[in-house]
C-alpha cells in the first residue's frame, strides 16, 4: 500500500489500525519517503486496472511502451529477452524496423 501524507500531521499512526497495514518506512524512528523512482517502476508492471503482472507475462513478440530516454511513449516490440534485464526491441523509426537495445525494468 502507497499512501501520502504531510510528514508534519501527526495522525499518521492512523494507519496501524488499517487491515493489512504492516507498518511505516521509517530510520531512528523518523519517517521517510519511497524515491519516486521506485513508486514508477513498480507502478510500470501493473496493468490498466493496477494489478501486478507476474514477470513470466513478458515475452518475445509482446509489445511494449518505452517509458524514459529519447524513445520515451513509443511503441516498441520485444524481440530478444536477456537474464541481466536487457532486451532488444524493434521499433518503426523513419519508417524503417530499428533494432535497440534497452534496460528492461518491469
């Protein structure tokens, strides 16, 4: 669960009477943040509806969307899958199939 809120209210321990609530990321007793990086790579592998994909999901011929660099909203066809999360893809550029490869963060 993903929640936000103003680290200066101090009802946040609200939260420990939520069913399923574990607990709050926090050091030495002092609240901290998840790196938005991190809230978009895993919101990334959640489909329309936000449920979690399992990463056996992802395979040869699926298209994807590239999300950052400079090929970031295109549409893109996997073509090659590698253990260290490198994938070749086949993107239209110029009209012609381009071959590039990219970090695959699913």
């Amino acid at each position: 669960m993903f929640v936000a809120f103003n680290n200066a209210n101090s009802q946040w321990y609200k939260f420990h009477n939520t069913l399923g609530f574990y607990r709050l990321i926090a050091f030495n007793s002092t609240l901290k943040s998840v790196p938005n990086i991190f809230n978009n790579d895993f919101l990334n592998r959640c489909d329309c509806s936000g449920k979690l994909l399992p990463l056996d999901q992802i395979k040869i011929a699926n298209r994807v969307k590239v999300f950052n660099g400079p090929f970031a909203n295109c549409i893109a066809t996997i073509e090659t899958l590698n253990a260290n999360q490198r994938i070749s893809i086949l993107m239209d550029l110029m009209s012609r199939q381009t071959k590039i490869k990219v970090i695959c963060r699913y």
